[in-house]
C-alpha cells in the first residue's frame, strides 16, 4: 500500500473510533416506534386519495 492509502485508512479509522453506537435491540426498537408513528403518512401502506393524486392518467389512450 502506499502512503496516501494508509494515511487515509488512518483517517477513516478515527472517524469510526468516535462514532457513537448502541445496541441492535435498543435500534430495532427505535425503529418500530419510528414506523408507528409515520405509518399513516406512508402512501405505499395507505394509497393517496385517487381525486388528489397529481399523477393519475385520467384519460384514455387515443391511439386504440
């Protein structure tokens, strides 16, 4: 390896030693409250009304 590569591996391994980090358990957990709370907000669980969405296609193909 070259120096450049070390000195930057170097680098990154500081960042990482200051990184904070916490349990899979306590992660998961956060997660599951973060789903609940935004899970009426989520437009792939619960469809947007089909008047208001912008994207809709009302018409029909002319060419057929």
């Amino acid at each position: 390896m070259e120096k450049e590569d070390l000195k930057r591996q170097v680098e990154m391994l500081r960042l990482h030693k200051d990184l904070q980090r916490m349990f899979v358990s306590d992660a998961v957990k956060d997660m599951m409250c973060f789903i609940d709370q935004n899970i009426s907000e989520d437009g792939l669980i619960i469809p947007p009304d089909k008047k208001k969405n912008p994207w809709d296609n009302s018409r029909k193909c002319a060419i057929l």
